[in-house]
C-alpha cells in the first residue's frame, strides 16, 4: 500500500474498535508493538496480497503455491496469516487488521473442512473486504477421487454458505475455478496480470 506505514496508536484503535467492549491488555499491545515492523512489507509492497486457507498437509502447499506465485511480481508481498509470527492471541483481531491493510486477499477453496470457513463469512458480511477479495475454487467434476488428496466428499465438497459466497464473487468477476494445481497456477496468473478468469 502506497499510504506509509501504519502507527502503532492507529493499529491500537482499530483493535479496539473490534474488540467492542473489551480492550487490549498490556501484554496484547506490547505483542500489537512487536508486529508493527513485522507488517511493514505489507504497507511497502506496490501490491499486498493475504493468501487464505486450509492448513492441512496437502492444501497448505497449494497456498504456498499460490503466495510463490505472487511474490514473483515486481512489488509484490504475498503472504499468509500463519507467516506473521507475533504472539497475537487473538486471531480474530489478526486476521481483521490483516484483512484491513492489505491489498487483494486471495482465497483457496477446496472444501467445507475448517479452513478459512469463518473468515469467508466476514468476505461478504463487510463491503471493504468483499470487494478486494479473489477466491480460487477447487473443482472435482473431472477429476479421478483416487487423486484427491484431502479426504472430502467430492459430492458435497461446499457448504450452502460457501456456495453463496461463491455466487456473488463469480458475478463480481473475482471466482476462479480449478481442478489441478497447473489450472491454479493459471488462476494466480489471471489475478496479477488482470486477465479474465479462465
């Protein structure tokens, strides 16, 4: 982001605002001053991209994928949350600061199993979030379910939410879909060169 980088007083006041009622404690505010210089590439960076989803062994290589893929672009920072390591305690709180600093939040979706099933809903919930938000949706009509490596039901991989979700990105031109990781590939390569989704 062109905007400079944040204080550690404005990062305070949005943690409070979403805590509601609460505040920080002292331990969170020295941890919310510890991530500042961690969060300065994501202020620097010509483009800042928060790659989400599934941490499990297969799907968590796929986002490393697609965060390699990003970080090849001249003033690119892609990352994703488990990279910014501070002691936050709440991840809620990371995920939104996160979420609100960043450029393009890009998700990998490839079933209702955990994952980033929470912050899909803040996706739509929150205008800001929607409308810099990409999600790259894992396909399984053509694919062999010998060959799936995540143990889903390739009948009913989505929950009714997500496909909502998933509606209302397609028509905003921000759904791309993808079987293999080559079809992937291409989906990461379509968000930074500003080409349709195939």
């Amino acid at each position: 982001m062109s905007e400079g980088p944040v204080t550690i007083d404005e990062l305070a006041e949005k943690a409070d605002e979403y805590l509601h009622d609460a505040s920080l404690t002292p331990e969170e505010y020295e941890a919310l001053k510890q991530s500042v210089a961690e969060l300065t590439p994501i202020f620097s960076a010509e483009n800042s991209y928060f790659v989400l989803g599934s941490y499990g062994k297969h799907e968590i290589r796929r986002l490393q994928l697609v965060k390699d893929r990003l970080n090849r672009q001249p003033g690119a920072y892609a990352f994703l949350m488990v990279d910014i390591r501070s002691e936050w305690t709440n991840t809620y709180l990371k995920f939104r600061l996160l979420a609100d600093y960043t450029d393009i939040i890009v998700g990998v979706a490839e079933h209702a199993q955990g994952g980033f099933l929470v912050e899909q809903g803040y996706f739509t919930a929150l205008e800001e979030y929607f409308t810099k938000t990409h999600v790259f949706k894992r396909e399984y009509d053509s694919l062999d379910v010998d060959t799936i490596d995540t143990g889903i039901d390739i009948e009913n991989p989505y929950s009714g939410m997500q496909t909502a979700i998933f509606e209302m990105l397609d028509d905003a031109g921000r759904l791309c879909q993808w079987s293999s990781e080559d079809d992937l590939v291409e989906c990461t390569e379509a968000l930074v060169s500003d080409l349709d989704y195939p």
